[in-house]
C-alpha cells in the first residue's frame, strides 16, 4: 500500500486529476455491465419473473443492445483515427463528452 501512495505523490498534476475521472468513469461501467442486463426487462419490458420469457426477451434485447453499443464504438474509434488529422483531440474530446452526456440524459 505504502507503495501506491508514494507512487500517487509522485505522479504529475494532470495525472492525478485524471485518476479521479477514470476512477469514476469504471465504476460507472462495471455498474452498467452488472445491471444493464437485469434493467432492461424489468424497467423497459416490466418483466419482473426471471423465469418468464418477456425476461428472457428483454435479457435478449440488453444482449443486443451491447452488440450494437461495441460495434458503433468500434467504428467510431476507426473514424477518429482519419478525424484525427483533420481535428485537434482537445476538441474531439469535448465533443465525445458533450455527445456521452446527452446520451447519458436521455437515458433517465
């Protein structure tokens, strides 16, 4: 431990205010990929037994939903690569955010 925080005390003023905001952003995640799939029958499809098959048809939607969510990812990870030349990543990056976080109110 004693390591971690001596590693932590030595590392670079932008380094540190990063870690908060990974430390949040996986948290948020692993909460998604835990209860995505238990959401989207019971809040979405109002399936509420886990044996009925309108469960098992929303735990399929959940399943579909993240194939889609990896494979727009993966293609717009690609067109940032030829985006790249074009745009500074300062500003890809605050466009990305500003895009995650409307996807994110929408959500509620």
């Amino acid at each position: 431990m004693s390591e971690i925080f001596t590693a932590f005390g030595q590392m670079p003023k932008r380094m540190k205010q990063l870690s908060a905001v990974q430390f949040f952003t996986w948290m948020g995640l692993f909460c998604m990929w835990i209860f995505f799939s238990v959401a989207v029958p019971r809040a979405i499809l109002g399936a509420t037994d886990t044996d009925s098959l309108l469960y098992k048809e929303g735990v399929n939607l959940a399943n579909d939903c993240f194939a889609s969510y990896n494979l727009v990812a993966f293609f717009v990870a690609m067109s940032f690569l030829w985006l790249g030349r074009k745009v500074s990543a300062k500003k890809i990056h605050f466009v990305s955010l500003l895009l995650g976080g409307l996807g994110l109110s929408s959500v509620g």
